[in-house]
C-alpha cells in the first residue's frame, strides 16, 4: 500500500519493516561487493591462510577497517536505525497486554540490541577492542530473548507469521552449530578452507536475523501510520483519525493467558515479587555453595594424612534433617526458620577462620542447618502443590547460578571458605547478600495454610521417596555443580574431538532447559517418559567419549533439573524421615564414589575398584524409586492448578526472567573464555624449552586455601613453555568438582591435556603447554594392586619440530609390583617414539637403584636431566633426543607437598655432555631467572644444590 497523502500522511506499518530490511541487508551486502572489488585478497586473508585457500570474507573482515567498505557498511546502518526504533515500537503496540511485563521486556530487549550494534559498528576493535567485544556481546547475548520473546508474543491470529519466526529463528539456532564447529576447525586444528566455510554460516547469521524481523511486514500490514498536523501549521489537509478499536477482544486475550508463555507471563510485574524471588534463587544459591564446600575442607584431612584422619564424618551433617522427626524440634525449625537460616551462614562465615579443623567445623554446622532448614521449607509447604515447586525451582536454579558462579570463576565458588580476598574471593559480598536475602525471604511464616486449598497427603513409601532423594541429591551435586565435569569425563585429548571447557555453556543451558520442561511440560507430562531419557543419557555418558558422551551429558542435565520439583514434592508429603533418609543415602553415595578411586586408603576399597558404573547405575536405580512413588501427573496438575489461585505460581514468571539472565551471563562467559590459540613460548628466539613437573596436592595449600593464583605466579615467575601437573583431578564431590588447569591455560596462555578422566579413577595428570599439541594419548599404566597410574604421551609442534612430552604419576611406594610394571610399560612407549621426548614424571625411585635403570638407560633410551643429583625420591625429568641446557629444583613454599622441577632444552639441537657451564657463559635467554637465588620470593628458592645448573 503505497502512502497516501490526501488527508495528511498515512502509509502501511509494513513499510517499516521493508525499510528495516532493505537498508540493513545493504549495509551488510554493499560493504561485501565493495570489498570484492578493492580489496578482495585482503578480506579472504587470515593469521593462518589467504587465497587460493581462502576464498570467501566473514563478516567482520568485510565491515572492518578497511575504507571504503567500513564507510559504507556504517552509513547504512545509520540509516537503519530510523526504522530499527520504529519497528520496535510498532512491535510493542501490537503485542502490549493490560498487567502483561513480557512484551515491555521484549521491547527494552529490542532497544538494548539496537543500541548495542550501534556500539561495535562504530566502535571498531582498532579503536578500542574491549569495548567493540563489550557491544558485540551484548548483541549477541541480548539476540536470544528478543528471538523467543518475538515468537512467545506473536499473534496466533497470523499463522503465517509465527510459521515464518520459527523456521528463522530454528535455522537461525541451527546454524550455531557449524559455525561453531568450523570455527574450532580454524581456531583450534588451523584446517586450510575452514575459515571460509565459517564465513558462510557467519553471512547466514545475518541474512536469518535480518529476515527474522522482516517477518513483522506480515503482522503490521494491519497497521497505518497516520502523521497529521492537529494545529494546522501545514498547508495541506489535516486527517482526524477514526474512533477505531484495535484492542484485542477479551476472548482472544483469555484464549492467550491459557497457553504456557500466557500463564507465565500473563500477570503483572511487581518489584516487590521479584525481590523476593531473587532472594529465594540466592538463598539456593547459597545452599549449594555450603554444600560444595563440605566436601572440600573435609578432604584436605586425609589428604595431609594420605589415609583417613577421622575428620571425615563430618560428612553425616548432612543428616539433620533426621531432627525433623520429632514433633517438637519441627514446629520449632518451622516456626523459627528463619533464624535457622541465619545460623547456616555460619558456613559462609567460616572463611575468617584460619585454623583448618575448626573452619571444617564451622562448614560442618552451617551445612547441617541449611539442610535442616530447607527440608523444614519444603515440609511445610507439602499442602500446597504450586508454593513447594516454587520453593523447590528456587533451590534448583540456585544450583545453576552456583554452576554460573563456578563458571565465571574457573570452576571456583567465590563465597567458598576457602577463597578469600588474596585468591580470587567475593566472601564479604556473598554474606551481605546472603543475609539480605534471608531475611527477605523468610519475613513470612512459611507455615501459612489459613485460607488456602489443600491436597491431601497420598499413600506412598517415605523409604522409596528417601531413596529417590538420595539419587537426585547425589546426581546434581556430583554431575551439575559444575559445567565442566561431564566434559572431563568424555574427554579423549588431541586432536579435539569432543567438547572443552569453554562449552560448560551447553551444560548449564540444559540445566535451565530441564527447569523450563518442568515449568512448561512436565506437569502433566509421563514422568516415566522422562526417567527412560535419563536412564539413556547416563549410560551414553558412562560408555562413550567425545560428542557421544557429551549427548549423554546433555541428557542427564535436562532431566535431573526437571525431575527435581515432583522428587522433593513427593518426600515432602511422605513426612520429614524422608529427608534425612535421602541425605544419608546422598552421603553414602559420596563415600562410593570416592571409594572407587580411593581404593588403596580405605576400608573395603578393593571391592569398589573402579566401579563408577556402579554408581552410576545405583543413582538411576535410586531415582527411580522416588519416581514409583511421586503421585501420577494428573493428580499432580490438578493440585497445581487449585492452588495456582492463590498467586505462588506467577513466581515462575520471576524465575523464568532470572533464568535468562542467568543463562545470557553464561553464554558471555562462554565466549569470553573460548581460548584463543595463538600463544607464544617466552623465549622463541633462542628455539628453547622450559619444561617443569610438578605435585600440585588437589590445589589446596598447607592452609587449606585455593592455591591456583600461588600456582600460577610461580609458574609465570620461572618462564615454563611446558608443564606436568599431577594430583589434578579434582572432579568429585570431596573436592569440590573443580578444575585447576582451566584458570592457569587461561591466565598463562597455554594449550592443556587433562587427563584421563574423572571417571577413570585416577588423582589426575595435567599437560600445559605454550606450544601447540598436535597429538595426546591417555593411558592407563598396569596396577594390579594399588592405584591406578596415569600417564599422557603428546605430540608439540615445538618451533616447527615434532617433540614428544610424557606426563607420568607411577604408584605409591608399597606396590612395588605395580611400580616395576608401568616402569616397563613406559620404557616401551618411550623407547618406541621416533621423535625427540621429554619425561615429566613421579616415579618413587632412589636415583641408579631398582626401576631407575628401567627409565634411564638403553631399555628406554632416556638420560637423566642430571645424573649427579642423588637426592631424588619422586619427581624426575628425562630426555633423549634434544639438548639439556640447563636444570634448576625450586622450593614449594605452602603450596604443595612437593617442589618444582624445572629443566631447560634447545629444540632442534643435539643432546649434549654432562659437562657443566657456569652461568656467565650462558646466553642471556637460556639462563633461568635471579628472582630465585638466595632467598628467593614469597617462599620460593632454589634449593638443594641452592642454584640452577647448566650443561653443554
């Protein structure tokens, strides 16, 4: 409908819309063919490949800096700005609902992207590459709920245009997935052409959000545009608009509240409301962060101990919940709940504690109260269906923005009592919030059934319930309170093939998914359908590596966090034994899985060897029995929507909205910390290798403190290109399922190799290195009786030159059958290796007697870093094929059990003499660093022999 212009100026609202797409697609293709013409050899170029292997430009090298093309991409888009803003606003008349927030959301979603492409438009990363990153994420990141929240609001009266959003959005989605892939393709295995199939995918982004909104022509058509002149200033004719009703009818609108984004976002928005559902959400944020930190200060006891120390009890806290049983402590922990909130921050509180038992015991009586208080929250809330999921999606997304937490902070939380304000903590801020949020959120009794429908109690076991508990309590913590722990079970080296660190985004999506599948579909969805699905994708996670695994992963994320409200909500209507009966089943399963990697220092040990599957299995059984007896789904509904009267569950609204949040920080996190694969060893131009070994005790200093920042320093401060870790594996629950390895990669710039897995029930070897790994096998040496002996044997492309690095942790001391095996074992793998090799190793040998002659010498075809160095008994460096330069021992201060080893090599040099050169005659770039001598820094010194040796 072309404007008209005989009673003032009125055209068609979707003339906006065409404008929006025309002016945009031309700023985008118009810089593309202007670059084609001037400039194309250059735009098609990468940091690794240009024409003929690169053919096509991505988007960001075709709008870069480049004149003409930047000219021209960025007076388009200034132009699209007009419609851009009219089109947002047309989009708010038409889905604006009487007390409706999402389309005001959506709206200030719509605003925020536009404003946010003006930013990296104009702000160019020449100009000021932390910003243009700041923009261009926003962007991004904002794209999601503006692409939901288009499709949840469009009219259901135009099919054709909800048909249109979801196709382009789907593809939109769908196209991630390639990209991302080709990508890694070029970032990660530097594949020729790959860049250019990314380019593609990187254009289709543009042309599918660009034609997403184009689909309003559709819905605006409906719409005229009217500019008229009410003082008659004009010269022309002055149209009075008609008293046209475009309100929606009232049977539409009613029509509309009935569908799920209706119900759960249909209500009005109240500031007070979402204060008290953040505090709810922090106080499961809280919960969880306790929790996970039980484990943790436990663990540093028998670790000091090397066996049990008796301090591990302290894991039955968690019982408390048993007092609920007695009728008299319940009505009094219900009643007065929120002082027994206050007296579980006492865990929070524990980090101003320094000696190591009592900050255990402060942890230990902040996690028996919060458990006792959430289990008296849920019993009390047992009548009403709507008021318990509530109270129990709080408890589960406050898992997911603990898994957030972790996830910003390289698998840290920072309000652990073992942060603190030196390594990285948020303590103070985490109790002020803490606190705040308590006392937000229990100003009401919780108990308050005056007035209210009830359901009544229905027939079951509070045994199978406690069991389902049990699992579920055990399946989160173990499996979901960090991103990256099912990625380290599926984890297989180089080249990679399967997901990384930076995915744990894709684990914490799903976790929301599963609490979106509750909230939307599994209220009246066969719970049965979804406990199949789980059972699946804990076996695929189990069995199978890579991408494989990970879809297990996926899976087993989706599920738990869907199943948890029907779990609770049942043991809660069973009575209070429930509880405690599902934390000692919990706490068993702790002992269990510790067990089966522990097996050489425990009790029984042998009979759990290696049994994560049984575990594994135990859990799904576990859950499965809670399941049995949740009542059937319709039952469940019915309750729900009686008591959805009484207002709890708009809640779910407010939890959705944190949930995104949650989710757009995640997915920034995600892109922030993908790695960027161009680092540079600290000396390239003497060609030289440092490598170092290292015994980094679980990352838990002699003060029970987080050591990963002492770590690093001392790394940095010595110049290491290479580095073994061991005792590195951290994924359990005693330990905090942590990682050490993703801070220090991406703090020091390095590659990294965790491995084998968690689930491979080893203590864990860890490989960085400042050069690329072409190539990484895990093995498992022969143990027949005591612990498992990890090793990884990798390729580098060290300056050009294939070197081969071994990262070995050998057995303990009594097993000297299992030690004589791997020693024959790993002579073999390194006699084997055509290529120049580097051994970074704990062998628990004396150094010419035993073993040592099956490491060093003609069976292995290693040399010994320096075979005058008789004070040896577990780290040794080897080598052949590569020049020795130098080798220096370096004091531990607190931070571990044990010292650093670090040894210097020139690549593409022949080995040399043991002959020794004083330090003056060393070039400048092979000497190691004088910060060490004599007193050295912060504890740390070189020892023994008090200096760094240099060799021929």
């Amino acid at each position: 409908m072309s404007p008209k212009f005989k009673e003032g100026v009125m055209f068609s609202g979707a003339w906006i819309s065409w404008a929006h797409t025309v002016v945009a697609y031309t700023a985008f293709l118009g810089a593309l063919f202007t670059g084609f013409y001037l400039h194309y050899h250059k735009i098609v170029e990468n940091e690794y490949y240009g024409y003929p292997d690169e053919w096509f430009p991505s988007v960001s090298a075709t709008i870069g800096d480049r004149y003409p093309e930047r000219s021209v991409f960025q007076l388009f888009i200034a132009m699209t700005s007009g419609p851009r803003f009219a089109l947002v606003f047309l989009w708010y008349v038409l889905t604006a609902r009487p007390e409706s927030v999402l389309p005001k959301l959506v709206a200030v979603t719509g605003l925020f992207r536009t404003l946010t492409c003006g930013g990296w438009t104009y702000v160019t990363s020449t100009d000021d590459h932390g910003w243009h990153d700041v923009f261009m994420i926003s962007y991004l990141v904002a794209t999601l709920p503006w692409t939901l929240g288009c499709i949840a609001l469009s009219p259901k009266g135009n099919p054709k245009a909800l048909k249109y959003r979801k196709i382009l959005a789907g593809s939109f989605f769908g196209t991630l997935v390639p990209l991302i892939y080709f990508f890694i393709q070029h970032k990660v295995h530097k594949v020729a052409g790959a860049y250019t199939t990314y380019a593609f995918f990187e254009w289709a982004l543009i042309l599918l959000d660009v034609g997403f909104d184009a689909v309003t022509a559709l819905d605006f058509q409906g719409f005229e545009v009217v500019i008229r002149d009410v003082q008659g200033s004009s010269r022309g004719y002055v149209y009075w608009l008609p008293n046209n009703d475009f309100r929606v009818s009232d049977a539409v609108l009613e029509k509309e509240k009935n569908e799920p984004a209706g119900q759960i976002f249909g209500s009005g928005f109240s500031v007070s409301e979402a204060v008290d559902a953040i505090a709810d959400i922090y106080k499961g944020f809280v919960f969880w962060s306790m929790l996970t930190s039980l484990g943790l200060t436990v663990w540093y006891f028998p670790l000091w101990h090397m066996g049990i120390s008796g301090y591990e009890v302290m894991v039955m806290c968690t019982i408390s919940p048993f007092l609920l049983c007695s009728s008299s402590v319940r009505s009094i922990v219900i009643k007065h709940v929120r002082y027994v909130h206050l007296l579980s921050l006492t865990g929070l509180l524990a980090y101003l504690v320094k000696t190591p038992e009592l900050r255990l015991f402060a942890v230990g009586f902040g996690v028996s109260m919060t458990c006792l208080a959430w289990s008296a929250t849920w019993y009390a809330e047992r009548f009403q269906a709507a008021r318990l999921d509530a109270r129990v999606l709080a408890w589960s997304i406050g898992l997911l923005a603990s898994s957030v937490a972790k996830f910003a902070s390289h698998t840290n939380n920072p309000i652990w009592p073992i942060m603190h304000d030196e390594n990285g903590g948020w303590n103070k801020l985490g109790i002020f919030l803490a606190f705040a949020a308590n006392l937000r959120s229990t100003r009401q009794n919780t108990d308050n059934r005056r007035g209210l429908e009830t359901m009544s109690s229905p027939a079951g076991s509070h045994i199978l319930a406690g069991l389902g508990l049990g699992g579920l309590f055990f399946s989160m913590h173990s499996l979901l309170s960090d991103s990256s722990t099912m990625i380290l079970w599926v984890w297989e080296g180089f080249p990679v093939r399967g997901p990384i660190a930076a995915h744990g985004v894709v684990t914490l999506l799903a976790m929301g998914g599963g609490v979106i599948h509750f909230i939307w579909l599994q209220e009246g969805a066969p719970r049965w359908r979804s406990y199949s699905v789980l059972g699946s994708g804990a076996f695929l996670l189990t069995s199978y590596s890579n991408w494989t695994g990970f879809l297990g992963a996926v899976l087993v994320a989706i599920e738990l966090m869907s199943l948890a409200p029907s779990l609770v909500g049942s043991a809660a209507r069973r009575g209070p034994a429930a509880f405690g009966l599902g934390f000692l089943v919990y706490n068993i399963l702790v002992l269990a899985h510790v067990w089966v990697v522990a097996y050489a220092f425990v009790p029984g040990g042998p009979l759990m060897r290696e049994h994560t599957d049984w575990v594994m299995t135990a859990t799904v059984l576990f859950i499965g029995a809670g399941i049995y007896t949740t009542p059937a789904s319709k039952d469940n509904t019915k309750s729900r929507q009686r008591s959805d009267r009484n207002g709890r569950s708009r809640f779910k609204s407010y939890y959705l909205y944190a949930l995104v949040v949650l989710e757009l920080l995640a997915i920034s996190v995600s892109y922030l910390r993908f790695p960027t694969n161009d680092y540079t060893p600290y000396h390239k131009d003497d060609k030289v290798l440092t490598a170092g070994i290292w015994t980094i005790h679980f990352s838990l200093d002699n003060d029970m403190w987080s050591s990963e920042r002492r770590i690093r320093d001392l790394i940095k401060e010595l110049e290491v290109d290479v580095i073994g870790l061991l005792e590195t594996d951290l994924q359990r629950i005693i330990m905090g399922n942590r990682d050490t390895t993703q801070y220090l990669a991406e703090d020091l710039g390095m590659y990294v190799d965790f491995g084998p897995g968690p689930n491979k029930h080893t203590w864990g070897s860890a490989l960085l290195s400042k050069f690329p790994i072409l190539n990484s096998t895990h093995h498992l040496l022969p143990s027949p009786v005591g612990e498992l002996a990890p090793a990884i044997h990798a390729t580098l492309d060290a300056y050009g030159e294939p070197i081969d690095v071994v990262v070995f942790h050998s057995g303990q001391e009594e097993d000297p059958e299992d030690r004589r095996q791997q020693s024959e074992y790993l002579a073999k793998i390194m006699k084997e290796s055509p290529r120049p090799l580097i051994l970074l190793s704990y062998l628990v040998i004396k150094p010419q007697e035993g073993n040592y002659n099956t490491y060093v010498g003609e069976k292995s075809g290693m040399k010994d870093i320096d075979p005058s160095d008789w004070d040896r008994w577990c780290e040794y460096i080897l080598y052949k094929g590569i020049k020795r330069s130098g080798y220096a021992r370096v004091s531990r201060s607190t931070i571990t059990d044990t010292e650093l080893q670090v040894g210097k090599f020139i690549v593409g040099e022949a080995e040399g003499s043991d002959e020794r050169v004083p330090e003056e005659q060393v070039p400048e770039g092979l000497r190691f660093p004088a910060m060490f001598r004599g007193d050295g820094v912060r504890g740390h010194q070189y020892h023994v022999f008090n200096e760094p040796k240099y060799f021929k």
